[in-house]
C-alpha cells in the first residue's frame, strides 16, 4: 500500500508530498512529466506517469490498498472527463480510499467552475469507490498573488460588490489532506474546508494598506469591467469568464460559509489572512 498524489508536482500536491514524507509515509507520484518529477524521485518518492486524459496509463498508475489524493485538474471544461477516467481507473485497480479535491459547497454550489467538481462527486458515487470529499474553497495565494499589481495601480480590484468570501492557505488544505490519508474514520465523509472568517475586498484592500504602509483602495468593477480586465490582460475568454462568474459568486454570497471542519482535521486554526498578506510581502 501506497499514499498516491496526483498532479504531484503542483502547488498543491507537492504540499501533500511534503507533509506525507515528513510523516514517514511510503508515497507515488503520479506525474505528466517525468522529468518534472525527478526532485521527488531524489527525496525517495515513487514516480508512476499518467496524463488524466490517458485511461491505460492511469490504470497503471493506481494499485489495490492505495489510498489516494485525487487533486482535480486544471483544465475547467476538459475536467469531467478526465476526472471520469481517473475514478474508473482507481475503480477498476481497487484503491482503499479515493479523497478528492472538490469545491466548497459541493451540490449546493452554484456556479460555474463547480460544475466539474458536481459531475466528479457524482462519478465517485456512481463507480462505489471508497471516497473521501475535500470540498476545498480558495486558497489566500489566489488573492496574495495579486499585491505586486494591487501596490503598483493603489487599487484591488474585483467585481464581487461587498461579498465576502472564506479564504485559507495552500498548507492548511494540504495539511488536510495528509489527516485524511494517514487517518481513520473518513471514508464516504464531505469536509467543508475553508478559512475561519470571511472577508470582504474593502478589508482585503485596507490590510494590505496597513502592512505596506502604502494607500490602496478596493475599486469595484461591475462584472463587464472585470471581464474586460481580464481580457485586457491577456486572459483567454473562457478563462475571463470563468473568473468573473466566481466574483458573482462571491457577490451572491457562495463562498461565505465557515465551517470548523478544516481546523478540525488540522488540529489549529486555519491561516489568518492578515498572515497570508504578511507572508507575500516579504516574497
């Protein structure tokens, strides 16, 4: 039996990869690009290659009493299928667990970029694979990684009005996941995984002014300013699209919610965003 980690060489995953070889657990890769993974491979980890759109090399990929981290693609109108092909092949090679990082919500989420994340819960179901729902929200790096831009125009922009929405970091979600691989008592459970509080783009905006000591105002865009933005930026439409419809989500109140469940599986507090913001500025 291995601890499988899928997109293994992402943000994400490598995170996992990390807190599961500090736990001094046997751990796979499963990678796109093998030389991408040869920094994992020096640190003792199994390297198994499989592209989500390969159903025969994914079937190598997975072995009976694997527990798996099924870490979702990134590629919004591609995923379904290749999510299909991945919980067939985890289906087909028996694995103990399949925990999957879904979206916060997750049937009760209404909007776009959940859809994927909807069919592939279904799919788990539907195949009777051990399952374990990571309905993750967004991380603090979706929105610390806009600073530079924020401090160089005085401004944070979005087109989510006064919404709010729960944010934690990148380590608090992959701290999550080793719980829930290394643990008990999680099969055929749904964690609804986000930050303690939620914040508003105002806030956001007048703690960076704080901590940089810099004016920065938040600047609502209406959701065709976003989207032209976006585009402005070099952003491919459906990508534009994409974001805009997540800050109507945040308008409409979707990504609001807390939930206890990431503390608990983590045994701390998630990462304030005051903490996050600090963090990327000294990057």
């Amino acid at each position: 039996m291995s601890f499988v980690v899928t997109g293994a060489t992402g943000h994400l995953g490598g995170l996992v990869v990390d807190g599961l070889l500090k736990a001094g657990e046997p751990v796979a890769a499963v990678v796109r690009d093998k030389d991408k993974a040869a920094r994992l491979a020096e640190r003792g980890v199994e390297v198994r290659v499989a592209d989500y759109d390969e159903p025969e090399a994914l079937r190598e990929a997975f072995r009976a009493g694997d527990r798996v981290l099924f870490v979702s693609g990134s590629e919004p109108g591609r995923r379904e299928p290749q999510h299909r092909n991945v919980v067939e092949a985890a289906r087909d090679a028996g694995v103990a667990l399949l925990a999957y990082t879904s979206v916060l919500g997750g049937p009760e989420a209404d909007f776009v970029l959940a859809a994927d994340h909807k069919a592939t819960e279904q799919a788990i179901l539907d195949a009777g694979v051990p399952y374990t729902f990571l309905r993750n929200g967004f991380y603090h790096e979706v929105y610390t990684e806009t600073i530079p831009q924020a401090l160089e125009r005085g401004a944070v922009t979005a087109s989510a009005g006064d919404g709010r929405i729960a944010t934690a970091s990148r380590a608090d979600y992959a701290a999550a996941a080793v719980a829930v691989l290394t643990g008990e008592g999680h099969e055929g459970r749904a964690y609804e995984l986000c930050g303690d509080t939620a914040w508003s783009f105002a806030e956001f905006a007048a703690e960076l002014s704080k901590q940089s000591g810099r004016a920065v105002e938040y600047r609502p865009l209406t959701t065709e300013e976003h989207r032209g933005l976006l585009l402005g930026a070099g952003l491919p439409e459906p990508v534009a699209d994409l974001v805009a419809d997540i800050d109507r989500a945040i308008e409409r109140g979707l990504l609001t919610r807390t939930s206890d469940d990431l503390r608990q599986l983590i045994g701390r507090p998630p990462t304030p965003l005051a903490e996050a913001i600090t963090s990327a500025l000294k990057h």
